[in-house]
C-alpha cells in the first residue's frame, strides 16, 4: 500500500494527515475552509492546488498515494463521492468531488461522513482493532456516531445509520438541537456541556468561585473545563461526570441494540479523559442488563484528531 492522504474537511478548517499504510509517520497541513473557493467549481480547483502544493512540499508525486480521502460532516453519497446535505459546508454541496478528483490526480478516492470516516480509522488503525463489533460515539459540538458491525462499517437506508447522539435517555428533557427532547446530544456535547457551565456560575452551585477564579472571566468552553478539572476544580470535574452519565445511560441501550465488542468516545470532548470515561463506564456497567453476558469495554480514542482524515484514506485505499 502507498502513502495514505486524507482531508478532514470543516465549516472552518481542512486538516490534512499524510500518513504511512500503518498510520504512522504523519505529516499535517491545515487550510482556511474559506480559502478553497465559493462555489461546487472553484472548490475543486482550490483543493486540487493544495494538495499539489502539499505533496510538492513533501517530495511525493500523487502516484505514490494509496487513496485520498476526504471527510466531511453531512449526508454523504459515498458511492458517487457527492456532499448531498452539508450545513457547515454549503458552497461543497453538489460538488463531484469524488470523481472529479479521482480523474484529476488518477488516484482512488473516497469521500465520507467525518464520523463513519472516524470510527472505521479507529477500526483498522486506533483503538477499534481486533473487533468485528465497534461503536463510536463522537463528543463534539454535538455528538454523532458510527458503527461497525460484522467487520465492516455500516451506513444504513441513505447513509442516515448512526445517529446515536439522538438516542432519548430522558423523556420530556433538555431540549435538542434537532428538535426532539433528552438527546445524548443535549447533555453530552461540548455545546451541552458549556450551557451546563454557564448556569453552575449563574446559578451560583457549589465551587462556582474556584471555577470563575480558574476561568479567569473567560466565558467556559470544553479546553478551559477540562483545564479546570486538572486544576482541581470540583465543579469543573462534576460538570464532565454529569455529561459522562449520560453517556453511560446511552451507551447501554447501544449495548442492548448491537451487542458490540467495544465502544470508543471520540471527538474534542474526549480529551477530558477520566474525567468523563469513569463516569460513564460507571453508569453504564449498573444499568447492564446481563453483565455475566455483555461486554462493557469502553475506551478513548487513539488517533487523536487525525481519526476520520485516516479513517477516509484508508476507505480510499481499498477501491485501489
């Protein structure tokens, strides 16, 4: 196998990752999003000059890639390589990406949703190897999913599998961003997690003085909590429990409905670590329905943030 590419597109950045087949030896490029183009055509002349420019720079010609992957969050064709629904990245939607940059650079390539990307590099490279049954769950602004299920990563009806962030843990409970109530995602995600912070200060809860006093007037986000936590801040480190629990209510259904081998937490969120892993091992390990059966091995992620940029590379590399 030849070097693997993958992008990890945003509404923000694309982080780029060349990598060795075993994901080792990683190079990392990052462009502004913004910077590619403003329209389906023009992305796709910005892209392909980046990425020449990336492998001049690195002393390689693009017939030494396995695949380029891209990785994007939205409703992905991935047979044709389209975006179809792309909230974040709407000037990309519609574009031929997959095979207008397949003709371009002569390589195989694959475009899909970040989170499948994510969970099927985790699989093959991070912490999902030696299963046959992983699930993912992605704690970012919100939280997403993935699965792999019989040794092999698992879309669903139009691509639409996954979303596990949208399993109710909590009838009648917080409001969703999607619309419904007691989401995963509506107390799990850094969005959930930074509202939770924001009325532990209004609110005035137990260690709200350490918390401020460590923020240092800066409104809360997840690096700053988790910062906190490290610091000692009580609060600070009940706020990721609370998140963590929730997680742990969700993943016993995902036990119940897939019987996986292992469950990984990816995403920003899960640099917190400890902080919200026991947690949610914990709740989760007392709401199993049968433990002498069920297997409750639940982890961190590996590949730190290069997850779905190689998860997409190596999906690329298998049309070779």
């Amino acid at each position: 196998m030849g070097i693997l590419l993958g992008l990890d597109v945003g509404g923000t950045n694309v982080k780029a990752v060349l990598a060795a087949p075993d994901g080792g030896a990683r190079r990392r490029a990052r462009w502004p999003t913004a910077s590619l183009g403003d329209d389906p055509a023009a992305v796709l002349v910005g892209l392909e000059a980046r990425i020449r420019a990336l492998l001049a720079r690195e002393g390689l010609a693009p017939a030494q890639l396995a695949g380029l992957g891209l990785a994007c969050a939205g409703l992905i064709d991935s047979a044709d390589g389209r975006l179809l629904s792309a909230p974040n990245l709407r000037r990309w939607e519609g574009a031929p990406l997959g095979r207008e940059l397949s003709r371009r650079f002569e390589r195989p390539v694959a475009v899909e949703n970040d989170v499948n990307a994510l969970v099927y590099g985790e699989w093959r490279l991070g912490a999902g190897r030696g299963t046959r049954h992983l699930v993912c769950l992605a704690l970012g602004t919100g939280v997403g999913g993935g699965l792999i299920l019989d040794g092999a990563l698992y879309r669903g009806r139009r691509g639409l599998a996954a979303e596990l962030g949208h399993i109710v843990i909590a009838r009648d409970g917080r409001r969703c961003p999607c619309g419904n109530r007691g989401c995963i995602e509506a107390y799990a995600g850094a969005r959930a997690i930074v509202a939770a912070a924001r009325r532990a200060l209004a609110r005035r809860r137990p260690g709200h003085r350490e918390l401020a006093r460590l923020l240092g007037g800066a409104p809360p986000d997840p690096r700053a909590l988790h910062a906190a936590a490290r610091a000692g801040s009580a609060l600070a480190r009940e706020l990721f429990a609370e998140a963590g629990r929730a997680l742990g209510v969700g993943i016993v259904s995902c036990i119940n409905a897939i019987a996986p081998d292992r469950v990984i937490l990816a995403g920003g969120v899960s640099a917190a670590g400890a902080y919200i892993l026991e947690p949610a091992r914990a709740e989760a390990a007392a709401r199993l329905m049968d433990p002498t059966q069920q297997t409750l091995d639940l982890r961190l992620r590996a590949l730190g943030d290069d997850g779905a940029a190689l998860g997409a590379a190596l999906l690329a590399a298998e049309r070779a």
